[in-house]
C-alpha cells in the first residue's frame, strides 16, 4: 500500500472511530463516572504543566518585544500585544501540544497495553463496546478541558508577561493590563475558545486510534505512543493554520 | 480432506468403543439432562470456515461441532488456527467465507451490537488471563454485572460465589498485579462464568503454568463439564490438560464434596472429544482413544513428541 492511501485509510478510521465513540453519547449506560474520571486526569492533571507553559510564553513575549516596541515610542502597547498573540495562537496551540505530550501519549499507551494484553478482546467478549466504555470519555473529556486549560494558560501568561514588564522593564502596574482591556475584543477570546474545542477532539481521536490499532507486543505500544504524539503535534499546527484563516473570514476580523 | 472427517451430531454420553456399558447411577444422573430436544442443535457449529490475514491463510474450510454440555479440545500446533477459532466463535474476528452458528443462529455478519446479546451466553477465558488491570479483583470479576446495573448487593453475592468456585474469595480485595499466573487465570475463569454462560471457551489456559496449577485449571473445566452443564472449547497443546479432561469426571460425594474420580477401563463416561487442527484444518476429530489409535505420522509425534 502506497502512503497516500494508508494516510487516507488512517483519515477514514479516525473519524469513524471518533464517530462511533459519539454517536452514542446518550445511551445506557452513559459512563459519566468514566468521563468524570478521565476529565479529573486530563484537565485537573495538567494544570501546572499548563501554567508553566503559559507563564513563561507570557514572560518571554513581553522580554522579547518591549525593546522593539520601546524603539519606536510604542512600549505602552505591550500589554495589548502580548494578550493577542497569547488568546489567539500561543495559548490554544502550546496548550494542545502540551497536552499531546501529556495526555495524548498517555492515552495511546495506555490503550494500546490493553490491546497487547488481550483486555481489549476481553472487554468486548464480556459483552462491552470499548468505543463507547474507553474512547467516548477520553473524547468527551479533552474537548471540554483543553478549552478551559487554554484560558486559564492565557491568563497566566498575561500575568507572566505583566510580571516581566513591571519588574525587569519597571513599567507602571497598570499600564499594561489598560492596555490588554483596550486592545483584546470579544472575537479574540471567542476564536481563542473555538480551536482548542476542535485540538480537543482531534488529539483524542489520534491518539485512541493509535492506541488500539496497536500490534506487536511491547515494542507495538512504544510505536503507536510515539505515532500519536507526532500525529497529533503536526495535526494541530496544521489545522491551528486553516482554522485561523477560517476564523479570520467568519468573525470579520481584519486581515 | 477436512469435510469427511467432520462427526454428525451424537448424543452427549457415548460408550467407549471397546464395549462395555454405563452404570445405572450414572445413566441416572446424566440421561436426565440428554433427554431434551433442543440438544440436537449444536452449541457451536463452524461449515467451511476460510480466514486468511494478507496472504496467509490461517483457516483453511473448517468444519466442526460443538455439542451441547459437550467439551470440544482443540489440539494442535502453536500458529495452526487455535486461538483464531476461539476468536471467531465471539465475533472478534469475521471470517472471509464461510458460516459460524452459536446455539443454531447465523452469526457470520452480525454487526458488533448483534453480537453483544450472543456474548452474554459466552464465557471466554484468555491465555494470560486479560484482567483489567486497573480494576480489582472484585470488579473485574463484577464487570459484567456493573455494566449491567445490577444492585451491588446481588452482585457482591455472586462475586464472592465466583471466587468460591474458582477457590480464590480470599483475593477479592487484591490489584491484578500482586497476582501470580495462577490466580490471574482462575479470576478470569471466574470473571467469564459471572452470568452462568451456556458456553464456555479456555484459550491455552494452562500454558506457563506449574503441573498443580494446570490440574487445578483442568479440574475447573471438568467441573463446568460435569456440574454446570457447559458446553466449552478447550484450546490446548498440553498432552497432560488432554489426559485430565477425558479419563476423569466430577461428582458430589456424600458430604457435599466435589470429587473427582477416573473413569474405568471398559467406561468412557467423560463428555469430551478432541479436533486436531493444522494448517488451518481439522486433521482429525473424535474421542481420545481413536487419537492414540491413529496411525497419522503426525499426531503421533504430537502425542509422544518424537
């Protein structure tokens, strides 16, 4: 097979697994302890990661580009540029591919050891579809807790870039978050909460394939964990592109 | 080759061919339950299965029964097809022609959600045992139940009566993990016949076990045959899990103690026959002493391993 119909082949399987896993969201039994469980690791778990992340992009953006701005009288503006590049691209992408990293490859592999040791079969011969027991709650859960980690690393990392302006470039306290309210509208965070729902589902489709089409023994489940996170990193950068133009166009944004 | 040596659908209790007849407490005891019409359908039936995985073939027109309350072992080679059968019977894997009966319903291109309902009559017990990992012993041997809803009263009562029958309640509380080998395959005996399943499938149960163990794995499948009235595949390449299954039975003592005795010389009283697999086909297909009769090159070696 040739590598355009295998990529075309993995398209199909991910979606349709992703389709199956959804398609019986309200039917009994619902796994809400499952999911609870799952939105527990995936969103509570992450939290410093995420914070760290946010906190130091913040803290570097505004290191990076207060000289510049200061060169040409425009460092009052500082606050507003760091916010935007965070609420619109920093924050949604580094915190899908912090989660990749974190949850995506956990799930792969963690499904993928339940296909070695046969748990997979044996959950199905007891009369359990693991699409809807495994997949549907991993899904669930990262399309709603990515959003809510990329506010909260936009917001830590506003207050990482304001820590650096205040302390490091002796900025006044309130000049910068003035001009974070001026500048940031409503279509910014909207935009900014519309990718991660979609980095969410993407990553978790990913990486619940990978992880149960795994074969090979042992070595099977350190290939698909290393696929999945690859996969899903280059996915996300990708889709983060077309979904940005895409948001351009229907938010009438200036472009 | 493979479709003239298939059997035609017998009675459950047969005599040894050397002659001889049964005793009256035993023809008492077992005639009870053959004495009903809807035996006559095969627990499981296989007509002219093909499997093949890119360009190997892994089954090759496999034909066989399976009769009720009968214990089929499936002997053969490691790579012959085994476990692939065992996998096809629960709708794990679908076949490339061909058509597999549960219980005398076609199961050949049931869709995953059909074959949920024909699951719930199948008890599969894996090589390695399959528990969940993350689960205790408790819930894994629950799983079936909680997926249910069943109150967890009823299913704390009928999990500890599992791990009775499997000898195990004392790890009810355990993780999987501090298990040994032993005990993982008996929870997952147990985890199978949670639901009192019709039929029942062993998958290699034994092997990587210590002699005691094993017997103890053979002992459960004889009870189940005996006792519970299951119709199971015992799949195997042990010589020693073939010699337990057909020369001794179970029975209840005075006491109320389950014992198990070997059957006599002129007697053959235990309801297990053999289908020998390879390539993909059955090679032969019959009952213990027909196997140690044949002059098949092959299966001699495999008996006798030279």
């Amino acid at each position: 097979m040739n590598i355009a119909t295998r990529l075309l082949i993995e398209i199909q399987e991910t979606t349709l697994l992703a389709a199956r896993a959804l398609r019986g969201i309200f039917k009994r039994p619902t796994y809400i302890n499952e999911t609870i469980a799952q939105m527990d690791v995936i969103g509570v778990g992450s939290l410093t990661i995420i914070m760290l992340t946010g906190f130091f992009t913040g803290g570097v953006l505004t290191l990076q580009t207060y000289p510049t701005l200061k060169y040409y009288g425009a460092q009052d503006q500082t606050g507003y540029l760091v916010a935007l590049s965070l609420v619109r691209e920093l924050g949604p992408v580094l915190s899908a591919l912090m989660v990749t990293g974190r949850v995506g490859s956990a799930i792969s592999a963690e499904l993928g050891s339940m296909v070695v040791s046969q748990q997979i079969d044996a959950m199905r011969s007891l009369g359990t579809d693991p699409d809807r027991k495994l997949v549907m709650p991993r899904v669930i859960a990262l399309v709603l807790m990515l959003p809510l980690l990329t506010v909260v690393a936009d917001v830590v990392g506003i207050c990482g870039g304001w820590t650096v302006a205040t302390t490091l470039y002796g900025m006044a306290p309130g000049m910068f978050f003035s001009s974070v309210r001026q500048g940031i509208t409503a279509n910014d965070i909207f935009g900014g909460i519309i990718k991660p729902l979609v980095f969410g589902l993407l990553i978790a489709a990913v990486a619940c394939r990978q992880g149960l089409k795994t074969e090979g023994g042992t070595v099977g489940v350190g290939r698909s964990t290393t696929t999945a996170v690859v996969t899903a990193s280059i996915v996300v950068i990708i889709t983060d592109f077309f979904l940005a133009k895409a948001l351009q166009v229907l938010l009438d944004m200036p472009t | 080759m493979a479709s003239a040596e298939v059997e035609t659908p017998q009675p459950a209790l047969h005599t040894n061919p050397n002659g001889g007849g049964i005793s009256e407490e035993a023809a008492e005891s077992t005639f009870q339950e053959v004495d009903d019409s809807d035996r006559i359908v095969p627990a499981i039936e296989f007509r002219d299965v093909h499997l093949g995985f890119d360009d190997r073939k892994v089954l090759n027109g496999l034909s066989f029964k399976v009769m009720k309350g009968e214990t089929k072992i499936i002997l053969g080679g490691s790579g012959c097809g085994k476990s692939t059968t065992i996998k096809l019977v629960l709708g794990l894997l679908k076949p490339d022609s061909g058509q597999i009966l549960v219980d005398g319903e076609d199961i050949t291109n049931h869709t995953e959600v059909e074959m949920m309902k024909v699951r719930k009559n199948i008890g599969m017990i894996f090589q390695e045992g399959a528990l969940f990992d993350s689960l205790s012993v408790y819930d894994n041997v629950a799983y079936r139940l909680h997926e249910q809803g069943v109150p967890e009263a009823e299913v704390e009562e009928e999990v500890r009566r599992m791990l009775r029958f499997v000898n195990l309640e004392d790890a009810i509380d355990k993780m999987p993990i501090e298990l040994s080998g032993g005990m993982r395959r008996r929870v997952g005996i147990a985890r199978a016949l949670v639901g009192g399943p019709g039929v029942v499938m062993f998958d290699e149960p034994t092997a990587g076990l210590d002699p005691p163990t094993a017997r103890t794995i053979c002992e459960l499948a004889i009870k189940l045959r005996d006792l519970e009235d299951a119709s199971s595949i015992f799949v195997t390449h042990e010589m020693n899990n073939l010699d337990y299954l057909t020369s001794e039975y179970a029975v209840v003592d005075d006491t109320g103690e389950i014992i198990y005795e070997k059957e006599g010389e002129r007697l053959c009283l235990t309801n297990t026959k053999i289908l020998m697999m390879r390539d993909g086909q059955v090679i032969f297909s019959g009952t213990d002493e027909e196997l140690r009769k044949s002059s098949d090159t092959y299966i001699n070696k495999f008996i006798r391993g030279y």
